[in-house]
C-alpha cells in the first residue's frame, strides 16, 4: 500500500505505476474544506530519512469525491482514504461523506500527524480521544475504519486496544516521529514549523517493534510502515504481524519501488518454499535470535 502523504492521490502516479498492482491507494489526508498547509520549507533531508511538515495540505474531501475518485476508479485502485479532523464531528462528516462515495473501499484516521497544533495527535496521544474518534467514525460508516496510531507514546499496544474496543476493523502504525533540524550557521529550525515528522530508515526498527507489540495486543489486523525501502523491510513487518505494509519516503527516492517491492516479496516466498503471503504474518520467533550476520 502507498502511505497517505508520500503518493499524492494517486492519479499523479498513475503514468508509471499501475495503481491496480498495489494492494491499495491511500490518499493524502482530507479534511472537510480545502487546506493550505504550512509555507515553505517544510522538508529537509536528514542521514538516514526526511523531515517534514507540511501541515496536511490538501484539496477537502467534496473536490476528492468529485475530481480524483473517479479516476482513481476508472484506474481499478483499491482506495483508502485518510480522514483529518480538528474535531470529532469533522472526522465523523468527512468519514460520512466517503461511505455515500462509490470507490472507497476503506477509511484510515489520521489521528497523528506530530506536525499540526490542532485536533489530529490530540486525539491519538490520548486513550478517551482514540476511542471516541473511532467510535464516532464507526457510527456513520459501515467501511473498515483503520485509525493511524502514533509513536509519540509510551505504550503504542495500549490505543490499538482502545481503537479495536471502539469498533476499529485494522490498526495502522507508525506515524512520524516528532523531530527538529537546526541550521547551526542561523541556529534556526530548517523548516518553517519548527518541529516535523521524522520517517524513512533510522525509523524503522522502532516501528517494527511497535508493530509487533500491537499485534500481540489485539485481534484485528495491524498494518505495518515506517522506513521500508525494499522487499526485505516490507517481509520484516510482515514477520513481526503486519497483515499490510505501506511504503512512503522509498517513493520519493525510487516513484518506482512499487514494482520491486512487490517483485521481491514474491521472490522470498518461492525461495523459502512459502505458499501465501499471510503466511508470514506474525511469525517471528522471538526466543531465538539470529546468528546471521
């Protein structure tokens, strides 16, 4: 799956990937009316991944429906929708909106983007919030409801129960990581919010951890992203129970990644003699490490 955010809405990759090879599309957030975001610059480059802040910039949820959906349909896109709010209510419209739009096959709740001061990471850094966005969602929609979870906790286990209790159908995990880059010639922030989400691979061991306690901790699906870059990362969530993965900073790097990724995986399971991809969830064995380098 393309992480909301780092794919647009997918019709501005649809000339070179077939959007009806991934396993879904998830849109950059909406929210109900049109949003601008933050000025510029709101990505830098750091070692081993990007921050960014751009502050959900998008075009709200009526153009969606009216302007990318049906492309995205006429493209055979499975497509996920990631839902904004400042409040309850606005999740719960917005989310009401796509259940009457035909070609949403699903809504993921962004209730932690680090990088806006209102609603959103309110809601996900705490437990009474998490449950009660999921549950107003899951009043007025009868499409799997996926809240994103951050890992700006503690304990990340603990809101996927809260979310699996308020009816959520998957949980999705990790969001960015809150982080600040300083331009030691001005000695100020390099993006324009100051602070941003942190992704790509420095990220990506404490997501597969995180990923793997949620599994442990519920029921429902859990679909896994923080810093894959190829076939091996996204086998690696699926070993520590990712039933989906989702790939985001890799598009910037490589808008062709699609293809490996899905190539490779494919590649490991007739090496290893694995039937079905499902197969591999969840199987990581935790009382022996591995001797290889």
């Amino acid at each position: 799956m393309s992480a909301s955010g780092c794919f647009g809405y997918g019709v501005e990759y649809a000339d070179m990937v077939d959007l009806s090879s991934l396993g879904a599309v998830v849109v950059k957030g909406l929210f109900l009316a049109e949003r601008q975001g933050h000025p510029a610059p709101r990505i830098v480059e750091t070692p081993a991944g990007m921050i960014n802040a751009i502050g959900l910039q998008g075009i709200g949820v009526h153009r969606f429906v009216a302007e990318k959906l049906p492309e995205l349909r006429a493209r055979g896109a499975t497509t996920v929708v990631n839902v904004c709010g400042t409040t309850i209510d606005e999740y719960a419209e917005v989310s009401r909106i796509l259940a009457d739009a035909e070609g949403v096959a699903a809504i993921e709740l962004n209730i932690s983007c680090p990088n806006i001061k209102e609603g959103g990471i309110q809601f996900g850094c705490s437990l009474h919030g998490t449950h009660d966005v999921v549950r107003a969602v899951r009043r007025v929609t009868s499409l799997p409801v996926i809240p994103k979870l951050t890992p700006n906790v503690t304990d990340p286990a603990s809101f996927a129960r809260a979310a699996e209790e308020a009816g959520a159908d998957a949980v999705s995990l990790v969001n960015t990581f809150l982080a600040l880059a300083i331009d030691v010639e001005t000695r100020r922030p390099k993006i324009s919010n100051g602070m941003g989400g942190l992704s790509g691979p420095a990220i990506r061991p404490i997501a597969v951890r995180m990923v793997y306690e949620c599994r442990e901790a519920v029921r429902i699906p859990v679909v896994g992203m923080g810093g894959i870059m190829d076939a091996r990362d996204a086998i690696e969530f699926m070993i520590a129970g990712a039933t989906a993965v989702q790939v985001g900073t890799a598009n910037f790097v490589d808008p062709l990644v699609w293809a490996k990724v899905i190539g490779g995986i494919r590649d490991y399971m007739c090496r290893h003699r694995v039937a079905r991809a499902s197969d591999l969830v969840g199987t990581v064995d935790m009382r022996s490490p591995s001797h290889k380098a």
